[in-house]
C-alpha cells in the first residue's frame, strides 16, 4: 500500500496561496511561478479568488496551525512547510525533462533523500527525452492509423520503448527515430506467458518477469497472490482470479498467468 496518491496538478493561470516569508516561501512562490500559477499571499484573498492550493511557510507554530486550519475550512489542499503531519499534499523533488516529470517524494520523511535521488536519476535520464515524448505525441494520430487497436498498439509501443529497443528512453538518439520507427513498426505477438512465483516478494521477480507483468494486457491469478505483485501490473490490465465466478472477458493481447509454488 502506497501513503499518498502522486498527482500531477495543473495551476497554470490559476490562483495559489503562499504564505510566510524567508527563503522557504520564497522557494515555494517560485516553485508555483514555475508551474505558471498566480502567486497570492493573502489566505482571504486566495480564497475569495478560487485558490485551491495552499503553501504555509510561516515560523510561528501557532500562526502556521491557524492558517493551516483557515485554507481546510475553506477547502483549500495544504502543504505546511517542515510541518508533515499538517500537509494535506507534499512536494517531491523534480526532474524536468519537459513535458516529462520526474517527482521523487518520501511523504515529507526526508527532503534531503528525495533530492539525491533526483540528482541521481539526472545522470541517468538524456536530455532529450523531452523530444522523444513530444514526438511521440505528435505521432499520436499516425499510430493510431497504424495499430486501430489499442491492445496491439499498447504492445507495439512496450516493444519500441523497452531496453534497446528503437526508441528506448535512455538512448539519446531516440529522440529523432519516431517517424522511421513508426514507418515500419511491426505489429507484436499475442500470446499467453505462465509466471510460478517463488515469494510474495515482488522483488524476487526476474527482470524478465517483471516486464512481462508490467507490459500485460491480462493478468491471470491464483486467488492467494498478494496485492504487492498484483500492485507490479499495469493499472489497466484486466484482472482475473482462477476461481472467480463471473464470465471470463474474450482474451486479446498478452496474458500473464501467475501461480505460486506452494
């Protein structure tokens, strides 16, 4: 189970709430400047403008709780800074690929960790993955023309975008290769792959196995699987427990059929 839902909150034009002063609220009006939302500083004057977001950085403790208290009875989402058991939301740590976004969070636990994580993934991620996923959209008629099916589509892009393939993420080249990939992209095999597991420990999945569950368009289970490898499938796969009593969905696309040893 996770303890937070991640979202991504658009705010451009919209009005903010910022309150406090010193470097923390001037970090967090920057940081909504950057996101292209309205920067107001009066908690009356936000609501009374529609804000739904609030940023309390505010020193006194009392000040903090009041204001804090003021935005939820208004039906603001609160973020109160160094103040985790205030926070209605928290604010990760991000890496800007635009329009890809990378946010590493640890619900307020350590801003500290969630920035060297982020530092880290820098190396990791090509600057130009902000191309490739632009391309990518633009392409999104021209691939719909090509794979009319969503579930072969789904595949055919899992197969171009998965380690060393043509438009692997972590390549820099890839940004430019959409059009020539698209050109003469393949449609994939269905089929049907039977994964035994060895644990309830999602980690003890192979590399193997867990691209295959994550790239599945069926999951098929034993009832006593638990939520933790469930949790390692994409969040649209159709789900089937062996002893469910409601009709099986006509199959398409990749089934994964997941047992356990015991």
């Amino acid at each position: 189970m996770i303890d937070a839902l991640p979202l991504f909150h658009r705010i451009a034009g919209r009005p903010v709430v910022v309150l406090g002063e010193g470097d923390a609220a001037e970090a967090k009006r920057r940081l909504v400047e950057r996101a292209g939302g309205v920067v107001i500083a009066d908690l009356v004057e936000g609501i009374a403008a529609g804000a739904r977001l609030a940023f309390v950085a505010q020193d006194d403790d009392a000040a903090a709780e009041a204001s804090v208290a003021e935005a939820r009875r208004a039906g603001l989402l609160v973020n109160a800074t160094d103040r985790p058991a205030l926070c209605d939301f928290t604010v990760p740590s991000i890496l800007d690929r635009s329009p890809v976004l990378v946010a590493v969070g640890t619900g307020g636990a350590s801003a500290g960790l969630a920035k060297q994580l982020r530092l880290r993934l820098e190396a990791l991620l090509p600057p130009a993955l902000g191309r490739l996923a632009t391309g990518l959209s633009e392409a999104r008629t021209a691939l719909r023309e090509r794979f009319p099916d969503a579930a072969t589509r789904r595949r055919a892009l899992d197969a171009a975008l998965a380690a060393g393939g043509p438009l692997d993420p972590l390549a820099e080249s890839s940004a430019g290769r959409v059009a020539a990939w698209l050109s003469g992209a393949a449609q994939q095999p269905e089929g049907t792959v039977e994964i035994v597991l060895r644990s309830d420990d999602p980690d003890d999945l192979t590399l193997r196995e867990a691209r295959l569950l994550g790239t599945a368009d069926v999951v098929i289970h034993e009832s006593r699987i638990g939520g933790a490898v469930l949790d390692r499938a994409r969040a649209d796969a159709v789900r089937i427990a062996m002893d469910a009593e409601f009709p099986c969905p006509p199959l398409h696309g990749t089934t994964v059929v997941l047992r356990t040893s015991r």
